[in-house]
C-alpha cells in the first residue's frame, strides 16, 4: 500500500482508502502516510520523510536490477 500511496496518493474517501482503512490507519499511526499540508490538512494521503525513507531502498534496488 505504500508504495502505491507513492506512485498514485489517493483520497481519503476513495474506494481505495475505503477498502484498506485498516492498513491506511496502520500506516498514518506509524507516521509514514499523512494528509498533512502547508496550512493544515487536507483529504489526500501522501508519503511523509519517514515513509520515503523506507521505500526508497526498494526503489533503489529494483532499479539496479533492472539495469
């Protein structure tokens, strides 16, 4: 879910959010998602520092494999 968060944020009232509340809340109570903006917050969930932290190791070794 996260990746997909990164590649494609969605809205909090998607189908998708819907469907996978638990892991979204999962992932927001673990700081790595949010719907925080400049100015407050707002209704798309997005990847934090932290959550880009985490993900980008896996980027960075699936674009060594595909060299």
């Amino acid at each position: 879910m996260l990746f997909r968060i990164w590649d494609c944020p969605t809205t909090t009232k998607s189908t998708l959010a819907k469907e996978a509340a638990d892991e979204i809340a999962v992932l927001a109570c673990e700081g790595l998602i949010t719907t925080k903006q400049p100015g407050g917050y707002g209704r798309v969930w997005r990847l934090t520092p932290l959550g880009a932290e985490v993900i980008w190791p896996v980027i960075e070794e699936n674009e060594r494999n595909d060299e």
